[in-house]
C-alpha cells in the first residue's frame, strides 16, 4: 500500500504544493465554465465542458512543467505548442458556407483560443489576470456580441428596405 501512496504523490515536493496545485486546477475549472456558460447561453458548438477541458488541460500541462522545475525556456516552448495545438482545435471549428463572406466559427476559435491563453495564466499562478481575462472576455462575447448582433439585424432591414 505504501508504494501506491509513493506513485499517487510523487510531484509533489509537500502539502502546500498540492494545496496550490488544487487551486490553480479549481480555478482552471471556474474560469473555463464562465466562459463557456456564455457561450452555451448563446447556442454555440464550444459550450461548458469544451472550454473547461481547455483551460483544464493547459493549466494541467503547464503545472506537470513548473512542478518538474522545468527551466523558463523549456516552460516557454511548453506554452507555445499549447498555444499552436489549439489554435489547431479553433481552426477546426471554423467553416466557410459559401463563396460570399459567410464566415461561422471564428468567435468561437478566438475564444477557445483565449481560454487556453487564461489557463496557462493559471497554471503559471496568475490567477488576477486569469480572472480579469475572463470578465474582458465575457464583455467581449456578451456585450460586444449583443451589438453586433443589433447591428447585423440592422443591415438586413436596410437591405430589404425596411427601417
């Protein structure tokens, strides 16, 4: 029983280390489902779970390099290939309906994007700015998004001629 309890807790130098590791993969959870609850609210593909398993997922790989005292330049080359692997998984969600601009998915790549960008703050131990990164998020999807729609319905009353 013992050499379980050995596997369970190597990497972890003591109890503060896992007290903060908790935190920063708790908080990777909340941010995540911040953003993806707006983004559920607003019926888009990448909803709650997608955007939690990203911010959980980079948060887990960059705390797997700090926790290995991996040096700032492994831990950068870390960060970018998260940071290319999903704007990868973003691409995927981008489609192109046909020859005019009719563009769907590119909302929701940036903000995949984003939120892998808030989770490797957090795993990094950046918690403020994670969390001011969620809320600037959140106006830019909520706010920002309801504009662009008033402004989409606009244009298409202008083009049939209505006011």
């Amino acid at each position: 029983m013992e050499i379980v309890w050995q596997e369970l807790s190597s990497g972890f130098a003591d109890t503060d280390q896992l007290i903060r590791f908790t935190i920063r993969l708790v908080a990777a959870v909340i941010l995540g489902s911040i953003i993806g609850i707006e983004r559920e609210r607003a019926g888009k593909e990448a909803g709650l779970r997608t955007h939690i398993l990203v911010t959980l997922g980079t948060c887990s790989v960059v705390l797997a390099c700090t926790g290995y005292s991996m040096s700032t330049e492994g831990l950068s080359r870390v960060v970018q290939g998260i940071v290319t692997g999903v704007g990868f998984i973003g691409a995927g969600t981008i489609l192109k309906l046909n020859e005019e601009r009719d563009i769907r998915g590119l909302t929701t790549a940036a903000g995949l994007w984003m939120t892998c960008g808030v989770g490797v703050a957090v795993g990094l131990g950046e918690l403020a700015l994670a969390l001011l990164c969620s809320v600037i998020a959140l106006i830019v999807l909520g706010v920002l998004g309801k504009i662009e729609t008033f402004k989409h319905v606009d244009r298409q009353n202008s083009a049939r001629g209505e006011h």
